[in-house]
C-alpha cells in the first residue's frame, strides 16, 4: 500500500482542515480527499481546489457540523449529496458516496452509498477515480497510480458505459490527455472506437458546458492531435466546428503559437475559413461577446495586416490602433501577431504604450482658427501628419506644420 506524505500534502492540514478531521473522527464517519486533488498530489502539482468523500449522509454531516456551530453555506449542491462547510475562513466541499442510478447522458440520478469502490466505479478517468485518506493512504481501485505514472488516460471501466453516463465525458478524455499523456497518438484502439460511436450524444449536451471544456482542451498539449482527432471520430460537427475546418492553416498555427500562451479563440479560428463559421461557432456554443469578436477580427485581418518590410516592421499594426475607435484593439492586435507566429515583434508590441495626439482644438483656437469646420479639417490633416512622422512630432513641431499648410 502506498502512503503520501509530501509537502503538498502536509501544506492541506490548516486550521480549518484539522477541525473537520476531528468533528469526522469524533463520530466515526470516514473522510477521503476525492478525485482530482489525489491526481494532483500524486502528480507533486498543489491541487487548486480539494473535494472530500465521506460515508456520512448529507443529513447526518447537517447535524455534525450544526450542532458543533459550523456554518453551512448554500445548499444546492445538497441534492446531489454535497454540503459545504465554513470553517477557519476555509470552505470545506464534502460529498456522500454514491452509486448513479439512472443516467440520460446529462444528468444523474444518484442514492448514498458507503461503499468507496462503487463511488470510485461511477467516475470518468481512472485518474480521477482515486482517494487519499488523510493520513496520506492511497485508495486506488482502478490502477489509477499506475496510469498515472505511465501517463496513460483511460477510462473507468467500460469506455462506452462511462461516456453514456455523460457524453461530455469526450471532451473529458481529450483534456486529460493533453494535460497528462507525453506523445500524441497514444491511445486505445477501443477507446477511440467507444467515442467515434457515442459521438452524437454530444449534441445533446449544452454549449456551455462543451465550451469550458473545449477552451482546455485549446490550451493544453497536444491540441493539433486532439483537434484532428475531433474531425476524424466525426465529433467536430457536434461541438459547433466547421465541417470542412481548414486543417492546414490549424496546423500552421499551431506550430506559431507553441509559446506563445494565446487565448483559445486565438488557436479555434485557425480552422475557420468565413466569418459564417465564427457565428455558427457562437450559435452552438454561447461564446463570450469578446470571443465572438476576437475572432471576427482574426477571420477579417489574419491575411492583409501584415508586418511591413524595412526598418519598420511594427508600423502597420500600431497604425490599426491608432485608427481604431475601439478599446481594446491593442490586445485583438497582440493576438494576431500571435497568430502569425511573430514573436518578436509581439514582444515589441507589449512594450509599446499607444502615444496620445499632442494637439488639441484648444492649441488651434489660439492661434486664431475660429470655425468648428475648420478645426476639425485642420485636426485630421495633422493627424495625418503626425502619423506619417511615426508619431513622432510634438505640438510645437505640429503647428508649425499648420502655418504651412
């Protein structure tokens, strides 16, 4: 049996932690640390946020901790067997075992259980179906160390039994591997062969749901494999890609972005060849209003905005800003340079601040243009000229241009 006592572990045990230790212990109901915070402690990763598993019934934990004078915060995860404790300024999650009685691709129907193998038995990954005790011993029914260690992604169980529990599910498999597995193509010919067979069920899953998943899945490793993996066990279609998705300008892509930490809308439109597909995208999926328009704007300027030759490579690119009347042209700009794989001049762009036009129609009052036509004609051709300076001149300089003009 393996025991864990790593630093990370040992940083779990707060204040707050050991009051639950204690309160569990006291009435002899057993609490596990569940799923994904075991695969990140195994991993030496300090897990972002931690779920516990416990043989007590939400009722019995609601007379632990109220009698005790914990309080409790909201109770909609109550249904499903989670109540949520405050202790120590520290929320504590802490979820029933339990075994799923009906599923329809979406949803659970589930009844307590005490029983840790049938709760680990309903679980997706083998990963992600592991309990530590909190005197750091491993539970591990499904050789989910084992995979682990050999950065194998495999289901529980039965592959085509899990993802008709869950359709999502997928999409699950595939951002687990990308943040886990070392080569991409490393699967199992049954596994693939479950998911390209289930693969419609995942219209009926909501976009939401599809999209925080996809945008993982966008930033992990392996996305080129994943996304062509999408195409080829005809998931694409369902989760709001375009059929005919440009592969090669993905592949391109991808390949110019590698370090580049882009947003995932940055990577998705590379398959996008019209806007049409941004918008059916958006239709499907529910994407932000800035993702829809980041990749509008991709899809509109990936091809003639371009860095100019000569000494100047940046100038068109701060040009588009400074013609801009949106507010934050500048990082739409960052993520097209990303885009094009142009590193350098990426750098180059965050380190420039947009210069503010030095004249006003004030400076041109005093010198005695009275009209508000005038002025504004005036205003333009200087701004051209200022422009034209690389943004250069100063109001002094600007004026005296005016004189000339």
């Amino acid at each position: 049996a393996m025991k864990l006592q790593s630093p990370q572990f040992q940083a779990l045990f707060t204040p707050g932690l050991r009051s639950v230790a204690e309160l569990f212990e006291k009435k002899n109901y057993e609490l596990r640390i569940a799923g994904g915070a075991v695969r990140d402690l195994l991993s030496g990763v300090t897990p972002q946020d931690i779920d516990f598993a416990t043989t007590a019934t939400p009722a019995e934990m609601k007379e632990m901790f109220t009698s005790a004078g914990v309080r409790l915060i909201n109770n909609k995860g109550e249904k499903h067997g989670t109540i949520t404790a405050r202790l120590h300024e520290q929320n504590f999650e802490i979820t029933t075992l339990r075994i799923d009685v009906v599923t329809d691709g979406r949803h659970a129907e589930v009844e307590f259980t005490t029983d840790w193998e049938k709760d680990a038995e309903r679980r997706d990954l083998t990963v992600n179906s592991m309990f530590l005790g909190l005197d750091g011993m491993l539970y591990d029914f499904f050789n989910g160390y084992e995979d682990l260690k050999n950065k194998k992604i495999r289901f529980v169980g039965k592959a085509s039994e899990r993802i008709q529990e869950d359709y999502l599910r997928i999409l699950r498999y595939f951002r687990f591997y990308g943040r886990i597995v070392e080569n991409p193509g490393d699967h199992e010919p049954s596994t693939l062969q479950a998911i390209k067979e289930n693969a419609k069920g995942l219209a009926g899953i909501s976009g939401e749901r599809i999209w925080v998943e996809l945008k993982k899945i966008l930033l992990g490793n392996h996305v080129n494999h994943l996304v062509r993996l999408m195409y080829e066990l005809d998931i694409a279609q369902y989760v709001g890609l375009p059929l005919d998705g440009n592969l090669e300008e993905f592949d391109r892509v991808t390949k110019n972005i590698e370090n580049l930490c882009p947003k995932p809308m940055t990577v998705l439109t590379s398959l996008f060849k019209l806007k049409d597909d941004v918008t059916n995208l958006d239709l499907r999926l529910k994407i932000s209003k800035e993702e829809k328009n980041l990749g509008l704007f991709l899809v509109k300027h990936r091809q003639e905005l371009t860095k100019a030759l000569g000494p100047e490579p940046l100038r068109p690119y701060q040009d588009f800003i400074m013609d801009s009347r949106e507010a934050n042209t500048n990082s739409k700009i960052c993520e097209l340079l990303k885009y094009q794989g142009e590193e350098h001049l990426l750098r180059e762009m965050q380190q420039w601040t947009v210069p503010s036009f030095p004249v006003s129609g004030h400076d041109l009052r005093k010198m005695g243009v009275s009209s508000g036509k005038e002025i504004g004609t005036a205003l333009q051709q200087l701004r051209e000229e200022w422009k034209k300076s690389g943004y250069h001149m100063d109001k002094e300089e600007l004026l005296s241009c005016l004189k000339k003009l």
